[in-house]
C-alpha cells in the first residue's frame, strides 16, 4: 500500500469444501471441538437486534474447518498440543471471511457460508474485495477488471444471500485510496451501487470501510467521500481493518467521523490484533513497513456484538483473520492473506 499508515488488505479464498459443516451446540462464539464438521441446526436461537443496532445480541459465526483450525488439528496429531491450546485463542473465535470469487463462483461461496451460519443461527460477517484496481496496485492488488465487471460481481454476491442474515464489511480501503486520488468518481459510483444492491437484498447489514484513524485525518475530508460513496444507505462504517490501532483510539475517531456525517450513523471496529497498539512512528520495521506483519502484536478485544462500551459502535469485530500475512513485506514473508502458523502462535502466545 502506498499510504504506510494504511494496511496490507488480506485476500482470502475460501474453499467451499471448508464450509462443508459448523460447530453444534457450542457456547456463544466458539468454534466446536478440532475436526468437528456438522453443520447440524442448533438448539438457541440468537437474540433479535437492538433497535438502531442490527447486529446487537448476535452470536457470530464462527468458520469450521479454517486454517486456524487446521492447525489446531496438526499440531495436536504431532505432539505439539501446548501449541495447539494456545493456537485455539484465534481458532476459536468468529473471523470475517474475504469473498473475492469471480462472478461466476462468488454467487455459491456466499451462499455456502450463509446456508452453515444460518443452521446455527449464527451472524456470519463477510468482507466483500473486489473493487477494481484494488489496493492501488500495491501488496493486495486484484480485483474486478472493471466497473462494469464489478457491478455484475456484487450482484452475483448479493444473489447469495437469499434473504439470510450478513454483515457485510465493504471493500476495505477503497474510499480512503479515493481521497489519496487512486479512482475516484467511478469508485464511488461503484461502492454506491454495491451498498443499493446489498441492501436490496433485505437481510444484510452493510458498513463501507472508513480507513483507521491515522489515515485520513481530516474527517470532514472522509465524510464528503463516504457521503459520495453512498454511506447514507448503508447501515454505517467500518474502522480499523487489519490494523493495529487501539480500540478506545477508534472509538474517539470513529464519533468524530460519525459527527460530520448526516444522521450520525453507527460503526464497527476491527480488534483483531490492536491489543498492545501500533507500532509507532512511521519509519520502516525490520526493512518493512510499520503497518505490514509488525513484530510484538496482541490480538485485541473478542469479537462482540454486545457491551461494545459506546452506543455508536454496533460491535467488535475480528475482520482481519489473526495470523494471515499482510503481505511479502520482508524476505521470507508470505503474501498477503496466506496463513502463517509462526506469526500466529506468537501473538496467541503474547495474549494471555
């Protein structure tokens, strides 16, 4: 990424195969025990949503069979089970998953995902990645091959959720690349159209993607973007994907932005792995950016969608997956969204 404040986005592809079952009977957001794959209905019910907060009293989703799991499940069958409990503190917990199929696939993983979290009654939170020139270019690079393309994409999307409940996280950094100059008119057009057509669907709860707090800082700057990118029907914003910024830091920002924008709407935060904070300054770590794979991290907050501790934040969220890479930033780093089990087992380690 061209902006060092901003973050290596993270490429998920899921395997529908991976989404052959979930956990039965579990407590409320934990997965089942390693290599439990029954997507079996469960026995509770989630709670209806607060009004004014879609997501409120929620269980969210959590994924069977994804690669924290599979980890979970090797290092036990090799003698490594202090790791493997150690490794549960990610495993265990609801993750976003990164949807970024081509238009003729994208259709089936949505509803591969929504049909198991749906006989769970559970929320399953998805992040929809495929705004054309993606990422600027930079570390996660990809995406539609044009607006035309991506229209048909987000459609073929929508057509998935069949009326079932999702959060939607949508197209993290898009609209803060839009206010560095990387497209603009079109992206916003573009994220416009894709908020109309999710919403169209009746079911999902969308958040467009605001960037963190050190990025844009001039909020009035953000709201005008956000306002062309269509946010007034969305059902709010997203902050902090896949960065390190603390919640309290979020929350400050995330009110300020809510403030310059009509009707004050509300938003979500990514925890996953902002418990001790950024990396300060902004020089480069180790040779690479201080935003990509920084070493000493905590996972933060678990993911929530009650006690969020303000009324604007409709819940805590693990958007960026614990453990997937942000990007091949220093030699010998994976590419960005690949799992890499060593950098996962030092931040379960450091978070007791």
């Amino acid at each position: 990424m061209a902006n060092t404040v901003g973050r290596g986005a993270v490429l998920l592809v899921l395997a529908l195969s991976g989404l052959a079952g979930c956990g039965k009977d579990d407590p409320p957001e934990r997965s089942a025990a390693p290599g439990h794959r029954d997507c079996s209905p469960a026995t509770a019910a989630a709670q209806p949503a607060a009004q004014g907060n879609p997501l409120a009293g929620r269980v969210l989703f959590v994924e069977p069979g994804g690669p924290a799991t599979e980890q979970v499940e090797h290092w036990s069958s090799q003698d490594r089970a202090a790791d493997a409990t150690t490794l549960r503190r990610i495993a265990d917990r609801p993750t976003a998953l990164w949807v970024s199929d081509g238009p003729s696939t994208v259709g089936a993983r949505v509803d591969s995902v929504l049909t198991c979290a749906a006989a769970q009654k559970r929320l399953p939170v998805l992040v929809a990645y495929n705004i054309p020139h993606r990422d600027c270019g930079k570390y996660s690079s990809g995406g539609a091959a044009s607006p035309d393309e991506y229209r048909a994409w987000i459609r073929a999307f929508a057509a998935g959720v069949k009326g079932r409940p999702v959060v939607v996280i949508l197209e993290p950094d898009a609209v803060a690349h839009a206010v560095e100059g990387c497209e603009t008119s079109q992206r916003y057009e573009s994220l416009s159209d894709a908020i109309a057509v999710l919403k169209g669907t009746g079911s999902a709860a969308v958040y467009l993607d605001a960037g963190n707090p050190r990025w844009i800082t001039d909020v009035h700057q953000l709201a005008d973007a956000l306002k062309q990118a269509g946010i007034g029907k969305a059902d709010g914003f997203a902050l902090n994907v896949a960065n390190f910024y603390k919640t309290a830091e979020n929350v400050s920002y995330g009110k300020q932005l809510s403030d310059a924008l009509p009707n004050k709407p509300h938003f979500v935060i990514d925890t996953s792995r902002n418990g001790a904070g950024p990396v300060e300054g902004a020089g480069d770590v180790d040779g690479g950016p201080h935003w990509c794979n920084p070493p000493g991290r905590l996972l933060g907050n678990a993911p929530t969608t009650t006690g969020t501790g303000d009324s604007r934040v409709d819940a805590l969220l693990w958007i960026k997956r614990p453990g997937e890479s942000d990007g091949a930033c220093r030699p010998g780093e994976p590419p960005a969204g690949q799992w890499w089990p060593e950098y996962a087992l030092d931040l379960a380690q450091r978070s007791n």
